[in-house]
C-alpha cells in the first residue's frame, strides 16, 4: 500500500491517499462541460490528461485540474466527504457527488474516460456550478420548519424511536438538488415544486411533532405540486443518499384525499396557516 | 454602499444561531456566507453535542457541574472556569431549544433524546442524531433562518474587515459569481466563520475551513488566543483523513495494532479507548512509530464486535464512508485509521459574550477563543460552543448596535469603510493579477506538510524552529505567486489565493505560540518539556499582529472551583 | 399554493381509469377478441345498443374515456405551461373539447338506438 | 509558470452521456404518456368516425368497409396494444397512489411490460387475418 501524498490532487482535497484494488494505468483522462454564457457562445467539452493516485475522487481530479492546469475551472466543494450536497454533478451519465465518487470505481465499471457535466436543466452559471434559485426558493416556499403549536415543554417533546425512524430517510437529505434536477416535470414546468420541496413537507407531515398537517397539504397539494408528479422515480434514482421522494409524494396525495373528505379546514389556509 | 444592522459572516452553526438572536432581539441581520449555509462545515459533525440531560440510564446523576469539571480536566486546566460554567450551564437549555426548533435528535426507548459515551466524559452525555449531528442541527437552524426571513449572501467571501480607533465599520467582501468588491457596512459584525484545519495536512476538515475569517480579523489587528493548540482526532480514515466519529468508540468500538492488541490498556488503563482525544491520538501515533502499526501508517478501528444491527442504526453514515474510501465494511471487517488535525482550540481572543477588543466585533465557534477548550476539547464540546455562544455573542452585539454602538453610529464610518475598500482593493487586484514564477498551490502544499510534521502531534524544539522558518519562508515567497486566471467571474484561483497569505499568517501564530510554550499541556506535547509547568505556562497565549511576525502576550487563566491536578484516565 | 386544488379532478382521474379497466376491457374483448372481429355495422351495432347493458356499457366508456383522456392531455399541457393563465385557459379549452365530443358522441350513438 | 495545458476544446457530442442506469420509471413513463395521448386522439377521432351514422345507416355502413384494409388494421392493433401497456401501467400507478408497490416499481413495470408484449402477441394472432386477408 502506498500512498503518494506529493503534488496531486488529493492535496488539495480530498489529502490523497486510500486503498488500491488492482493495477491502474498511471492516466485517466478527464473530460469536462466548459461553459460561461457571459463569454462563450457554446459550451464545449475539455479533455485533461490527470495523472493516477491511489484512492483518487472525481472532486480531487478537478482540483488537480484547477491547482495544476486550469485555474479557470469552476466548480462547488464543500465537505469532500458526501454530507453537504455541494459538489452533485452528473458523472459518466449518472447523478453523483463529484466528492464520493472514486475513481476507480468508474473504472471498475467499465469506463476508461470520466464525463463531468453540471446538474442538467439547470441555468449553468459557469462550468459547473449551476444556478439552484429555483431549487431553493421551492424548498423555502413550503415553509420548511417546525411548526408546532403547543406550548413548548420545559424539555423535549417525546418521540418513539419507532417514529423517529419513519422520518429518518426524508431528513437524511442534503439538499444536493440532484433530484430536482432529474425529474422531467421540472424540465418543463418551472412552476412546479419538484421532488425535493414536496419530499420535504412529507418529512414535516410524517413529523408526530408537527401540527400543521392539514396546512401543509394544503400548500402542496395543488396544480403545480403533487398532481403534477407522474411517478417518474427519476428523482429516487437520481439521490445519492437513496432517499425516495416518489413514496413520499404518493403519501402526500393520499394524504390529501383524506383530508379533503374529512373536511379538513386547514387545507384552505395557505402559507398564512403555518405561521404559529 | 450595502448596509446592514448586524451583519453576521458564516452560515454555520454559530453564525446562524447569532443571526437568530440578533434578529429576534429586533436587529436587522444579514448573513453572508461564501457557501450556502447548508454546506458549512457544521454539516459534517458526526457524534453529537454535550449537555448534562441525565436522559441516559447510565447518567443519572450528571449535572452541568460535573460536565464542567470534565470539561475542564479535558482542557488541561487551561480553560476559562467560567465560561465553562456557563457553557455546560446552557447546555440543556440548548439542547431542547434545538428539539423545540424541530431537529431530529436519536431517541431513547421512552422517547427522550439519547445520549451515548464519549471520550472523557464521565457519563454518557452525548446528545447525538444517529451519526450525522452535525447535519440535523444545521438542517434545524437553517430552516429556523428561513422561517424568520433572514437575508443571506449566499457565495460571498469577506476578504477584509474595517476596523479604525478601536471600533469595527464592516467588512469588504467578494461576490464569488460575479467577482466583484463589495464594502458593507454594519453597526456590528460578528463572524462564525469556522476553523482553520485546512492549514494542515492530514486535516479532518472541509475543504473551505482555511481558517480566513481568523486571519482576516489578524490582519485587521484583533489578537489571538491559544492558537498552538491543535486537536489532532484519534481516528481519522488512512489515506484521506474523513474522520470516523469518537462516536464509534462511544458505542463500544475497539483500537488494535498489527498485533491485535487493544493497545489503549498501556496509555489509558481506565477509560481505554474513551480517554480523551490528545492521548488516544498520541497514543495511535506512538504505536505506529514504534512498529506496531500497519505499512503505511496506520492502525485498526475495530466495530467488528457490535454486530451489524448497532452499526446500521447508530453509525450508517460512518458504514457508507468507510466502503466507499476504502472498501472496508465495518460490519466485518476492521477501518484502516490514523490520527488527523481536527480542530482549532484557539481563535479570535475574545470573551464569553463574544466580544473582542475591538468595539463592534464579535466572534464565535470554531474561530473563537473564549476559551472553553483549553488545551484540548472534548469531543462534543464544539457543537455545542457554537450554540451557546452563537447565541451570546448575536445578544451582545444586538445589544451594542441598540446601545452604544448605535450612538457611535456613523461616526468616521464612511470614511473607514472607503478606506478599508481602497486597500482591499489594491491587494484584490494584485493577487488576480499576480504573474510571479511561484506556484501558490505548492505553497499551500509546502505549508500543510510542514504543519503536520513540524507543528504536529509531537512536538520538539527543533521541528517547531524548522516549522516557523518554513512558515517564514512561504511569508517571503508569497508576493512572488502567480495564479492562472485572470477572469472575474466565479474564480476559484483566485478566491483561495487570496485566503493564502491569511493562512501563511495564522500559521506562524501557531509555529510560534508552540515554540514559546515550553511545557506539554493537552493537545501541545513537547518531547523535550513532558511536563505541564503551572508555574510558568498557566497561562493563555495573544498573539498580536507586527510587521515582523506575531508578538507574544500571555494572560492568566480564570480558575473558580477547580484548581489545577495531575490529569490521569 | 392554493389549498388542495384539483384533488378532486385528479381523484376522479384514478376513478374513471378502474372503470375504464372494467369497460374498455369488455368493450374490446367483445369487439376484437371474443371470435370473429364482430362486424361493425348499422344492424350489429344496433343490435347491441338495444340491450340496456350495452347502453350503460357504451355511455358510460365514452364518458369514463373522455374525461380521464381529456384530463389525462390537460395534465400533460400543465407540464409544458406555467403560469396561471396558461393553465386556465388549457383547463377551458379542454373542457370545451369534452363537452362538445360527450354531447356529439351521445347524439352520434341516437341513430343506434333508435335504429 | 504556466505548466504545459493538457487541455483541448473538443465537441459536446465527444461526451458519454447515456444513462448507466437504465431509467426504468422513465422509460414507464413515457410510454404511458404516448399511448395514452394516442388513445384520447384516436378517441376524438373515433367519435368522428361513428358520427358518420347522421348521414344514415347506409353511410356508416359503407365508411365501415372502407375502413377494412389492412393499414387500419394494423393502427387498430397498435392502438389495443396501447391500451393494453397504458391500462396495466396505469393499473402499476393507481397501486402507487394507494401506497402499494413504491419500492418495488421495477418489478411491477417489467411485470407490465411483459404482460402487454404478451397481450400484443395476442392482438397480432387475432389481427392477423384483418391485415393479411386473403
Ligand atoms: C469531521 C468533523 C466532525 C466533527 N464532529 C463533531 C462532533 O461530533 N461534535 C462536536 O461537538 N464537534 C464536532 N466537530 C467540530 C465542529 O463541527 C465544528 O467546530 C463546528 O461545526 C464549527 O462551527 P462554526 O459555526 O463555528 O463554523 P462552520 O460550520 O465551519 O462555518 C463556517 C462558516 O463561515 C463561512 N466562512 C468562512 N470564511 C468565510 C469568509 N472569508 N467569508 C464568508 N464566509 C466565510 C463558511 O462559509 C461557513 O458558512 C467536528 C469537526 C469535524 C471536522
Ligand atoms: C384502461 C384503463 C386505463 C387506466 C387504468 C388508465 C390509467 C391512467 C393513469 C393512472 C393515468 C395517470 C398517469 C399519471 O398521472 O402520470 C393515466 C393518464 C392518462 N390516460 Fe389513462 N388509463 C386508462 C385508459 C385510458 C384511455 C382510454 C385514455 C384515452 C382516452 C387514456 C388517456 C390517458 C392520458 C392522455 C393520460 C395522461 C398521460 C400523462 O399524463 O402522461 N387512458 N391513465
Ligand atoms: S432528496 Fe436526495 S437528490 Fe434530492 S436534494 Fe435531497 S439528497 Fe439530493
Ligand atoms: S422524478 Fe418527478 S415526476 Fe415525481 S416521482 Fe420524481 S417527482
Ligand atoms: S463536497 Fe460535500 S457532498 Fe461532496
């Protein structure tokens, strides 16, 4: 095992370093989405030639890219260990996180170049990185927070670890924006909420220490929200933290029905209902 | 000119929560932050947050006080006993504010929140959301933003602050998709703007933790505090240090050698693999050095024996890191682990309500100094700095802007914001336009190998000389770099550039802080002084900024209740 | 958004698609599949339209077929549009479209049953 | 101090952007949206065709058996085909909408798929004779 912690990527990243399976070639190229709508007419695609290291990430790549070719390259990083959602790309025709994506494994999978685009459907504000606004403003348009209602206990509200569990998958999310990303109802409608915003009141609906149940429904439950979701799964393929919003969905429409023929009041009560 | 109340730099855990409290004391706040809040480095804590709830069965009779004579211990003795009571004090309160607040904490059968053992703690006190605490509490105070329409500047870095006769006017800042220079005002800025790991190699941290917000508050003359001590975690990933959470220990896991010895009965025969973090790192270390450790440098973190159920409730994200770096699946087979920088004791001199020496400039968290970690932090500790602090520190300087602050209003602002934008300006455009023959990435590189071997685990006279020379070096050879993109617009090169010379000098506190300190104490550990020396080096280190390197101060400890003992688990 | 809109028209969606199982199953069974391609003229077809069952049958398929078809092609619009007004004015149209197909269809099936 | 750049501009075709997960759900998806668009305008269409009855008995008759050539015979076949994939998907969606099967969208797909193959088999025997008459 050896680890060639001198000038390479991992330096600059991730630190380098990891486990080798089997012989690799000493060369991987790198192919990658250019694009600055300020400057360039069209994108195009550039080829890098990255020299091999042990335990090397797609992320450690573009920063070897950045530190030791091209230092116009521009792309997001944060955590560099799958927990902040902030490098989601779409890597040899797969969603992933540039971050947690290893090298290797694409090469295990059989393929001898990596691709790197930005999130597709997205406005690319310059090569990699793409404008999430709309992505955001969905999420924060579902008002994403507790909203609780009774008078606060002096200290927690209980919750069964059995209920705890059922939210678990929907707060495990790390607003990466992949799914929205892939689904095809928000290619084309830029009205509509998207897989993550509606996922995310399911995590509040399904939450037993939320009160505004109804509330919620109420301002999801609508032309360009969960009717407007076809069960495509794009979104649940797309997650990297394998969270499955289409259950999620399907749970808010039922839910709605419900609702609707219990009379519920609180469906009508718009964004005002959920302030306390 | 952009204006704001309070303006709050660092969308992490301390930002936001001093964001809130400003904002809820009837501030007008904006935070900027050159990530999206969300993917601050909060987001990656793991195993949990502190506060004596008594919830475990095991830790029945824990109180705040007993979590702060932990605390202290933990620290050497060289926290402030007082702001640790008042740490440990709020911890509870906290903590169910976070609850009340909607995060999504582990649960105990009875559906209290659940707590789990941690390295030198007494009882089980850790309040934890399986292994990703972190992200549930960054998560809840992100959306607690939300619902109080804070303003944020998402993807802005401040590259300086503005500071005349004493008194703090804001902050110039860079518009990363645009690259342009912005000054902004403010009453009062408080900065969360994270640690420095990312000086070191070998670090645990995220990539953007390059400690800027310390060194932007250096350069504009705030002293620092404490910056030689450096936490090193116990068990970070071989080869790209993702850390691997004290939790897992917490949760019963062993550390073995080539040999398959639990080799921990040697240093800590009480607390085993719970002893605290500076000697279990020193520990792992010694056990490599002398040949006991894997090729390459390593030992075992062994999970093995919890049996897959635990690992998959407990520590799933922990299972998915270790697969996918190294191929280990700690359900059956042992993580390759080695020691990693973690943490910044030190930080910006301030006290536990936040303030600085400058009037109007507040700092909490990780950049902070209060000092709460002495020495060495417990695991656990930090999240919880950040919350309680966050917190104090977005009270004050609410209450300043409402009091004095706001009398001084205006006052020469104008002119010392324009000022400061002048000079930040010239310095901005040098570093786009800078065309020297050195590469700043070997810079960088140059500075975190040297960090880790010069100013590392173990430390001697010699190595740190070298360390501090280096750092000099890099110092000289700065105004030499050349960088490779001359583009405005969304520029990484230049963006991390920039935050260079900042980490040259927050460096060289460190360096010399580490020489000056002729003593072991927590996580400083000198080969050639083993011992603490109460006499001599009770003591915290502010380093002030000259033209030739920091200058040197010490200031003594506060001590309540607990004097100083021998320090054994 | 706005309080549950359309759970009503996308509940009747699923509605009328189990009917359409049931009657659209039957409808092309007896037509293609059950022997020989049933001759589809005046007299057959009248024959059949005579029996209420058929009636119901073929009311109730034109019906079920319209509103989930035409419902189904409103939806598929919304995906394309945003807006509000693009989307009333889809919904109008479409419901123009589904009135005048019932009313001409049932008029069209008169013939049949008169015969 | 620029190091020699390995980088050169090619097309945006030169990249691999094919799908390594086939897309099932997508792929379900669109084919219900097509048949189902096919079958509300084949369904307009229809209403079209029987409405030629107004002109009388004797009219319906004779666009009846203008209608018996093997071109619509096929479009009739493709077209129950159609109805047969959109009915059993939609059948696969409406199991979704009450929370059935969600995790198991795959299986339940190709079981759909494999049933309406298996019904255009049937549709190609029975129509066999319509398209090659004689
Ligand atoms: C892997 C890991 C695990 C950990 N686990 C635990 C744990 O289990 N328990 C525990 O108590 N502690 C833990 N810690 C420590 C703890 O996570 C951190 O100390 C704490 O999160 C710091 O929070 P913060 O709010 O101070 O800063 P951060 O969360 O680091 O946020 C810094 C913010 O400042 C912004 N910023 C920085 N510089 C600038 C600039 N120049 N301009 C604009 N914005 C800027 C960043 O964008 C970011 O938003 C862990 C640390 C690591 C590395
Ligand atoms: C045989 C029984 C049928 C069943 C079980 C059925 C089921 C469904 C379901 C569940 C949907 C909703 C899909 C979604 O929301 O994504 C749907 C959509 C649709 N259906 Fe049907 N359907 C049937 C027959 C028909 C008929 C006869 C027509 C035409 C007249 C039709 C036309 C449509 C159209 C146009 C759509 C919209 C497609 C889309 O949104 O992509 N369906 N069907
Ligand atoms: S649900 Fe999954 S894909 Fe969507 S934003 Fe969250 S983590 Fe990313
Ligand atoms: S991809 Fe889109 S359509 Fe629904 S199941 Fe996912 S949100
Ligand atoms: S860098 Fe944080 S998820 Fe990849």
């Amino acid at each position: 095992m050896t680890i060639d912690r001198g000038k390479t990527a991992g330096n600059a990243g991730g630190n380098g370093g990891g486990q080798v399976a089997a012989k690799r070639p000493d060369k991987v190229t790198l192919k990658v989405y250019r694009f600055d709508p300020d400057l360039d007419k069209e994108a195009r695609i550039e080829v890098y030639d990255i020299p091999w290291t042990d335990g090397m990430t797609v992320l450690d790549t573009l920063f070897w890219v950045l530190e030791r070719v091209d230092g116009t390259l521009a792309f997001r990083f944060s955590c560099r260990e799958g927990i902040c959602g902030a490098c989601a790309l779409f890597i040899n025709g797969s969603y992933r996180l540039a971050c947690e994506t290893q090298v290797a494994r694409l090469l295990d999978e059989g393929r001898t170049e990596i691709h790197v685009m930005p999130l597709p459907h997205l406005p690319v504000i310059k090569d990699l990185v793409v404008d999430m606004a709309r992505f955001w403003a969905n999420y924060e348009s579902i008002a994403p927070w507790i909203v609780a209602r009774s008078k606060a206990p002096e200290k927690e509200r209980l919750q069964s670890p059995k209920d705890r569990k059922r939210i678990d998958e929907y707060v495990g999310c790390i607003l990466c924006g992949s799914c929205f990303s892939a689904c095809p109802a928000s290619w084309t409608d830029k009205d509509y909420l998207g897989p993550n915003a509606m996922m995310k009141t399911w995590r509040w609906v399904d939450d037993t220490r939320d009160a505004a149940k109804d509330e919620r429904l109420g301002l999801v439950a609508g032309e360009n929200g969960a009717w407007r979701c076809h069960t495509v799964f794009n979104c649940v393929e797309a997650c990297p933290k394998k969270v499955n919003q289409a259950a999620a969905i399907q749970g808010l429409k039922r839910k709605t029905v419900s609702a609707m023929l219990r009379g519920a009041k609180g469906l009508k009560q718009g964004r005002k209902g959920l302030e306390e | 000119m952009i204006f704001h109340e309070v303006l709050v730099v660092g969308g992490g855990l301390a930002g936001l929560r001093a964001a809130i409290e400003a904002h809820d004391l009837g501030s007008e706040v904006a935070v900027l932050s050159r990530v999206h809040p969300v993917r601050s480095h909060s987001v990656a804590a793991q195993g949990g947050i502190n506060a004596a709830l008594a919830n475990h069965p095991a830790s029945q009779d824990d109180t705040p006080e007993k979590h702060a004579f932990d605390t202290i211990k933990g620290s050497d003795y060289l926290a402030d006993q007082d702001a640790v009571e008042l740490l440990t004090s709020e911890a509870p309160t906290r903590i169910f504010e976070m609850e009340h607040w909607g995060c999504p904490f582990s649960r105990l059968d009875d559906g209290r929140i659940a707590q789990r053992p941690f390295g030198g703690a007494g009882y089980p006190r850790t309040c934890y959301a399986a292994d990703k605490t972190g992200h549930a509490l960054l998560h809840t105070m992100y959306e607690q933003t939300l619902r109080r329409g804070i303003k944020v500047y998402e993807e802005w870095q401040v590259v300086s602050l503005s500071v005349a006769d004493g008194r703090c006017h804001g902050v110039v800042a860079l518009d990363l998709r645009t690259g342009r220079l912005e000054a902004i005002g403010a009453r009062a800025v408080i900065f969360g703007t994270g640690g420095g790991g990312r000086i070191y190699g070998h670090s645990t941290n995220n990539i953007t933790n390059t400690g800027s917000g310390i060194a932007i508050a250096y350069m504009a003359g705030v002293p620092l505090k404490d910056m030689e001590f450096i936490q090193f975690h116990p068990t970070s990933l071989f080869g790209n240090n993702v850390l691997m959470t004290e939790g897992a220990r917490g949760e019963g896991g062993y550390l073995r050698n080539r040999l398959g010895e639990r080799f921990m009965e040697k240093y800590a025969p009480k607390a085993m693999e719970l002893a605290p973090r500076d000697i279990t790192a020193r520990a792992i270390q010694t056990e490599i050095n002398e040949g006991r450790g894997f090729p390459g440098g390593y030992v075992h973190l062994d999970l093995t024996h919890l049996g897959a159920a635990k690992i998959l409730e407990r520590l799933p994200a922990i299972r998915d890191i270790a697969i996918n770096f190294t191929g280990a699946d700690p359900i059956t087979d042992p993580i390759p682990i080695q020691p990693g920088q973690h943490y910044f004791m030190g930080g910006i001199d301030t006290n536990a309500d936040g303030a600085s020496l400058v009037a109007g400039f507040y700092a909490a968290g990780e950049c902070a100094c209060v000092s709460v970690h002495g020495a060495n932090r417990l695991g656990g500790n930090s999240l919880l700095e950040t919350i309680v602090f966050g917190r104090l520190a977005g009270r004050h300087a609410g209450g300043y802007v409402k009091g004095q602050g706001g009398e001084a209003a205006g006052k020469g602002a104008e002119k010392a914001l324009a000022k400061t934008m002048t000079e930040t300006e010239k310095r901005v455009t040098w570093v786009l336009e800078a065309a020297g023959p050195e590469d700043p990435a070997d810079l960088r590189d140059e500075l975190r190998e040297s960090m880790f071997a010069n100013v590392g685990i173990f430390r001697e006279e010699k190595a740190l000389a070298v360390g501090l020379d280096k750092v000099r070096e890099l110092r000289a050879r700065y105004p030499k770099i050349g960088i490779r993109n001359r583009g405005r617009k969304y520029n990484l090169d230049w963006a991390r550039n920039l935050e260079l010379e900042g980490q040259i000098l927050v460096a060289e506190t460190i360096a010399a802080g580490a020489l000056a300190r002729k003593e072991s104490r927590g996580s400083h550990f000198r080969r050639d002084y083993m011992d603490r020396d109460d006499a001599s080096f009770l003591r915290h280190t502010v380093a002030h900024l000259t033209k030739d390197g920091p200058r040197l101060e010490y200031r003594p400890v506060t001590i309540t209740k607990w004097p100083p003992q021998a320090r054994t688990y | 958004m706005n309080g549950a809109k359309g759970v009503w028209g996308w509940l009747l969606q699923r509605v009328t698609a189990v009917g359409l199982i049931l009657a659209l199953g039957l409808h092309l069974w007896i037509l293609h599949f059950a022997g020989e391609h049933a001759a589809l003229t005046m007299a057959g077809v009248t024959i059949r339209l005579k029996s209420l069952a058929y009636m119901v049958l073929d009311f109730s398929l034109l019906g079920f077929a319209l509103y989930h078809g035409l419902y189904g092609l409103r939806s598929v619009l919304f995906d394309y549009v945003s807006g509000l007004r693009a989307e009333r004015a889809i919904t109008a149209a479409v419901v123009v479209v589904g009135l005048v197909a019932f009313g001409y269809g049932v008029y069209a099936l008169v013939p049949f049953i008169t015969g | 101090m620029y190091r020699p750049v390995a980088s050169r501009a090619v097309r945006y075709a030169d990249l691999d952007l094919f799908p390594t997960k086939i897309r099932t759900g997508f792929y379900a998806w669109l084919l219900h949206r097509v048949t189902g668009l096919a079958i509300i305008f084949y369904l307009l269409l229809h209403i079209v065709v029987i409405s030629t009855v107004l002109g009388g008995g004797g009219n319906f008759d004779a666009v009846m058996a203008w209608l018996k050539r093997p071109f619509f015979a096929v479009g009739e076949m493709l077209l129950v085909t159609a109805v047969i994939y959109h009915g059993l998907n939609g059948l696969r969606v409406i199991l979704f909408d009450l929370g059935i099967g969600i995790k198991r969208q795959k299986a339940l797909f190709w079981g759909a798929f494999v049933l309406a193959a298996a019904g255009f088999g049937f549709a190609l025997r029975v129509f066999w004779p319509l398209i090659f008459p004689g």
